[in-house]
C-alpha cells in the first residue's frame, strides 16, 4: 500500500477534519505569533501571505513575495509548532510546473495544507479590488497539477476562487464545483459579500466532493460569521488571517505612541508580556537547563 492510499495519520489536518471537528485557524506569520497561539486550543494555524509579504519584505501582499519568501518562513514555522499548519502559496508562483514545485517544497517544508489561488499574477490580497482571474480551464488545471504533485494525501489541496468580485457569484461557485471534480480536498470561494452569500456557497457547494472554508476578515469585504453559524452552513474550516498582525500593530502603535508622549512605558495602555514570560515563550528555560547539564 501507498502512503497515499493509507488512511489519514492521527493528530493530521486531514484526520482532525475527518472526525468532524469544524477548525478555527488563527492567522500567524512570524514564530511568536505562532507559538502562542499554538499554546491555545486551536486544531490548526494558517500562515498568512499577507502577514508574510508584510512582515519579511515590508511590501503589500500584490504577489511581490516570491516562493523562496514563503517556503522558507512556511519550514519556520511549522517545525516549530506543534500544531498543523496551513499555508498560503498564493497562485503557485508561476506556470505549471512551478506549482508542481511549490506542491513538493511545501510538503517537504512540513506544511499540511497548501492553498492556491485562481488570480492573474501577480495577484493581489483577496480583500482589495482589481482582482482579475484565469480562465477556468487554466484554474482546473492547476488543482489537476498540484493534487497530481503531492506525495501523500495527508497534505491537502485548497483550490481558492476570487471570482466573486469580479464576476459574480455564480462564477465563483461553479469554479468551487470544478476545482471539487478535478480533486481539491477543500474548496476556498473568497470574499462573499453578505451572509446569504456565504449560505448559498455552503448550501451549493456542500455536496461537491469537497469540504469548505471561510475566510474571515474583519472590515474586509465579507462580513464576519461566527464559526458555530459557518458550520451550520456547511463549512468545515475558518481562517482569521489577520488576527495577529491587526492585534500586534494596534498594540505596538500604541505603546510606542505613550514612549514618544512621556518618555516611559511605566503607565502605558499597551498590555506587555513581562520579561519572565518573555523568556518562557521563546524557550530559555531549556538554554538554562541545557547549561546546567553540560557547562557547569
């Protein structure tokens, strides 16, 4: 038996998924998000493109990361979480053969799902405007080629359509149906615009051969559902992509705001991890310990 005939191995996102557990995935983009996070009782964490292309580069997230940018921050991270990891791989980073490629490198990276994207490249965050897509028979054919790529059907194929903004509503799930019969494991129908959208993707999608999943951006162009009513619809995961990076910079605008003001911290709004806590998430008590072993 092939490993990708065998049943999904415990503790993966495909078993998680095939017990019927409904996934809350945080979005994380650099290693203390990510291990605080994954400290909490998330069944997943999904790397963010945005939050990559803006952290790593200072860029927005207009394609201008590149797979070297992602693949390595996706290793980063999930070697060093315990929990699955989800990530964004944009359209694939060129033409067919290099989705074959960014399929093998995010497997190889420790990545458990891998999300592609049906936009023109470069493409553009699925919360701004302008977005324009491939033909479908061109979409198709890259879920054909990843999920032809992938070397265990533990690592899974999220096919994305931003075709609603562009071309309505009905494009985007009839490309939802196709990516489900060319293969893709979860089938990812960006940016609906009301909550009667969102019911409508889960009541026609449902039966497809795929599972669902939801973006949630808030102040985005979709409006926020929580995950029991997702799950009621028919959606199996959720992401919040912009959790950490949102928080992170409301806080550190913030408490950079009240040193500019008063030349102190003492007294700042901004709530801060005290250095002993500091210390315990990034891993010195094991430094310590190793020391205390070997060089004393």
């Amino acid at each position: 038996m092939t490993e990708a005939a065998c049943p999904a191995r415990p503790g993966t996102l495909r078993a998680i998924l095939e017990r019927g557990d409904f996934v809350v995935a945080p979005g994380v983009y650099e290693m203390l998000g990510a291990k605080i996070a994954d400290r909490m009782d998330f069944h997943a964490l999904y790397m963010t493109g945005y939050g990559v292309s803006t952290s790593h580069l200072g860029q927005p997230d207009a394609g201008l990361a590149g797979f070297t940018d992602f693949v390595s921050r996706a290793r980063t991270i999930a070697h060093g979480i315990s929990k699955p990891l989800i990530a964004d791989a944009d359209t694939g980073f060129g033409g067919l053969i290099n989705i074959r490629h960014t399929v093998r490198g995010y497997e190889e990276a420790g990545v458990q799902a891998i999300q592609l994207e049906d936009q023109e490249s470069p493409k553009k965050c699925g919360h701004t405007p302008n977005r324009r897509v491939v033909p479908l028979s061109e979409a198709v054919r890259r879920i054909e080629v990843a999920v032809d790529s992938r070397r265990s059907e533990n690592f899974l194929v999220i096919a994305r359509t931003d075709a609603r903004t562009g071309l309505g509503l009905d494009e985007a799930i009839a490309r939802g149906k196709a990516f489900a019969k060319a293969g893709a494991d979860i089938v990812f129908v960006e940016s609906p615009e009301s909550e009667q959208e969102f019911e409508r993707v889960g009541a026609e999608l449902a039966g497809c051969g795929a599972r669902l999943i939801a973006n949630m951006v808030p102040t985005g162009r979709s409006p926020e559902l929580s995950a029991a009513r997702l799950k009621a619809l028919g959606f199996s995961l959720a992401i919040w992509p912009g959790i950490t990076m949102q928080s992170a910079c409301a806080a550190m605008e913030s408490a950079l705001a009240h040193l500019q003001a008063k030349g102190t911290t003492q007294g700042s709004p901004a709530s801060a991890y005290d250095m002993k806590k500091m210390h315990e998430l990034v891993g010195f008590p094991d430094v310590w310990e190793f020391e205390k072993r070997w060089t004393q």
